[in-house]
C-alpha cells in the first residue's frame, strides 16, 4: 500500500467559508487503483498559505515528519499557487520520490526552474478556447518528444488532451527537460531528469480517465 501526499487546494463552500481540500477528480483518480491511501497535505504554519511572489517564503520544516510518510506526491492544479507548493516540490525532488505536478502545479514546477525567475508569474495569459476548454473534452493535441520520461509512458508521438487553464508557460528551463508541446507550440508537459519520476502536466489527466491517464497513473506508482 502507498501513501500519496496531496497538496491541499482551497475552495468556498456554499456558506462562502474558505476551506481547504482535494479536489474531487483527484481523489477519484487515485482510487481507481486498491494499493493507494492518500492524505491532504498542509503545511502547521501560516506562511504555507502566503501566494508566491508576497515576500513570505518561511514553510516550518515540522511539516517533514509528515512528508517522510509520504511515497509520492501530487501537486494538483488550482487558482492560487504557494509557498507550500515549492517546498513539497523542492522536497519530492531532494528525496527522489515521485511527483505528479498538474496545471497550476505544472506552472508552479516550471517557474521553480526558469533560466530568468525575477518573479513568480512568469506565464502568459491565453484567452484561446482551444486552451480554456472543458475539462472532460479533448482540446487538442500534444506532440511527444522522443528520448523522455512521457514517450516511456505513452509510446506515442501524439495524443488528443484536455485544456483548463488561462496562463501559459512562456520560458525556457534550468534542469527540467521539455517533453510535450501542444500543436499551436504550447509547452504541455516537462520532466526533471535522473531522478524516479518528477513529471509536470499542463492538462489534467484525472479529468479524462482515457488510455493515456491511465497509463501515466500506472507508472507514477511503478
């Protein structure tokens, strides 16, 4: 049995109270497979709730026990990104345990690793439907680089994806290697080399439950 930490995302619900939670798609993906426990993880201080970019980046490390705990880890899309993003991130990556970053968690892992970060919105705001689209329906297509992570796991050149997010990646990379570009040359998916499984996705492989996502899901606990 594995134990998946799940970055938490905050919601309101119907009283307009400002919770903390996973989201639903996700959880339903992760129980597709019996060998899966997951938890929500938050960070005991505030500063883990401080947005990117606000000055505070102070995530108290009496979070680790926790993330000792953990075999792998999703950091999964969403409205706001934090500091509590980064340091699961920058940790996933020290460990060398498995990560599944998704939309805003993909924005969040390229920004970590820009050739110029100044700043923490870096990405470019799109307003094209074939980007803002439902997360339930195929948007476009996503070529697959040869020689990746990604390729291992499709064994295709080319893929129908869904697309829900407003921004785009719009940089180029220390470490983190390219692996997918949408066919209008969107950066779709990237990969940190030498290590387990360190995978970001711009679509959202837990809304369409295809061939595809199955097989990312599969390897991510292989």
């Amino acid at each position: 049995m594995y134990l998946v930490g799940i970055v938490g995302r905050s919601y309101y619900n119907k009283d307009e109270q400002d919770i903390v939670q996973t989201h639903d798609a996700i959880r339903r993906y992760l129980n597709l497979r019996d060998d899966i426990l997951c938890i929500t993880l938050l960070s005991p201080e505030k500063e883990c709730l401080t947005k990117l970019g606000e000055g505070k980046d102070r995530v108290d490390k009496k979070i680790d026990y926790i993330l000792d705990m953990c075999d792998a880890f999703i950091v999964p899309g969403g409205t706001y990104a934090y500091n509590f993003d980064e340091y699961v991130i920058n940790y996933a990556i020290k460990h060398d345990k498995p990560l599944l970053a998704i939309c805003l968690g993909f924005q969040v892992l390229c920004n970590m690793f820009s050739l110029n970060r100044t700043q923490f919105d870096m990405t470019e705001r799109t307003n094209s439907p074939r980007h803002t689209g439902k997360g339930e329906e195929y948007s476009h297509d996503v070529l697959i680089k040869n020689n990746t992570l990604l390729k291992d796991i499709i064994k295709k050149n080319r893929i129908p994806v869904n697309s829900v997010h407003h921004d785009i990646v719009n940089f180029e990379f220390n470490t983190l290697v390219v692996n997918a570009i949408s066919d209008d040359g969107v950066i779709e998916g990237v990969e940190y080399p030498n290590k387990k499984f360190i995978l970001g996705l711009q679509w959202h492989p837990e809304y369409l439950i295809d061939e595809n996502s199955l097989n990312i899901l599969d390897n991510f606990i292989k």
